[in-house]
C-alpha cells in the first residue's frame, strides 16, 4: 500500500502506472514536490528531476516518458519528461489547476483537457508529438471532460461531469478521423476511473451510485 498520495480532486490520485508494474506518484500535500519511482516490491528511487509545482498526469505504457503539469512564474503548462534524456518538452499552456492527460498506446500521441477556445469547463484536445501542428479539440462539450485511459482496446476513456441528473458518466472514443463518442455508464452516481482490460471485453470503473465507492466490472 502507497500512502499519503496526493488527491486529484474527484477523480482520484495522482498517480500512474507503465505495462511493466511500475508506479510512479506525486505525495501529499502540494507545493515544491519530487518525483518518485515505486516498483512492485516497495522499492522507493527519486526522478532525476528537481523538486518543483508539479502534477503527474499520465505515465506512458514504455515507462520512459511522463507528462506533468508544471508552474512556473505564473503560467502553467503541460510537459512531456523524457526520463532517459531528461529532456523537457512543452505540449501546451493550460489555466486549469484539474487539467488531466492520457498517452495513445504507440506514445505518438497524447489528449489533454483544457480550456483553449474559452470553453466554461475544460475539454478534451488532441495533440500529435511529432510535429508543431497545435492541438485539436475533440468530443465538444458544454460539460467538464477529463481524461481517464487510452488504449488500442477501449479507445480513449472519459468523464463528463456536472450533469443535471447524473453527475459524472463516462464516455469513449477512437481519437482521429471524425469519430463520435459513445456512452458507456450514466448512473445516478459518480462513474469514473475507467479502464478496458487487455483484450478489450471488460471495462472496470469505480462508481458511487449504491452511497459507497465500489469498483464495477461489465462486458465492454
């Protein structure tokens, strides 16, 4: 059990996981922080990254690249981290203190939320890493999107939040090519923290709708 993580609002901590079983996580409380590698056994090993206001957002699949919200002199902003290279590469200026990220299961890619053409609420934009092309908004909404998980299998996993009668449900959506989103749960409750297994049959997501936190497994 990792303790004292730090909180991402409502959807959870701040914390991600590669293919290979490592995790890393931003401790509580904020301010200056550090970055930290937890491996399956405990085993604790400090980035070579130096302490500063930062928000780790999502860890790619190859465990060699993260990508944090930083603030600096005011203005925040997404980053990628390449860990081997410790290079730093900003994807783009962000005003929201909850912006969230997902990588594209080939790391070419990654979706952030953010308010970039004025929207009320954050939404969900696209961005290719290989090129200055700016990003693209995706899936408009007028309600708070925020970015959950991406896989080949499930396609882009997402929450809509503020809902008249159901709060937070959840969407997906194959990003590229014009696609639409499709629901996936609309509860009374707060579905969030989606995830499609391996082989794209099942979704598990965690879900208040009965008064308790639980987490829920059903066919994809």
């Amino acid at each position: 059990v990792i303790s004292n993580v730090a909180p991402r609002r409502w959807a959870g901590v701040q914390a991600a996981f590669s293919d290979n079983g490592t995790v890393a996580w931003i401790p509580a409380p904020t301010g200056q922080r550090e970055l930290i590698w937890v491996d399956r056994t405990g085993h604790e090993e400090a980035m070579d990254v130096p302490p500063g206001a930062y928000d780790l957002l999502a860890i790619s699949g190859s465990g060699t690249r993260v990508l944090i919200a930083r603030t600096e002199n005011g203005m925040r902003a997404i980053w990628e981290y390449e860990i081997t290279h410790r290079k730093w590469t900003r994807i783009a200026l962000v005003e929201s203190e909850t912006t969230s990220a997902a990588w594209s299961p080939d790391e070419r890619w990654v979706v952030f939320t953010a308010t970039l053409q004025g929207e009320k609420f954050e939404n969900l934009y696209l961005k290719t890493l290989n090129t200055a092309e700016p990003p693209v908004r995706i899936a408009p909404s007028p309600y708070g999107q925020f970015a959950q998980s991406w896989s080949a299998a499930g396609g882009l996993i997402y929450t809509e939040s503020d809902k008249p009668t159901t709060h937070i449900d959840m969407f997906s959506i194959f990003p590229g090519n014009g696609n639409k989103p499709s629901s996936l749960v609309a509860t009374s409750g707060d579905d969030s923290h989606g995830q499609v297994s391996p082989d794209g049959k099942w979704l598990a997501y965690s879900s208040n709708v009965d008064g308790v936190r639980s987490l829920y497994v059903q066919p994809y």
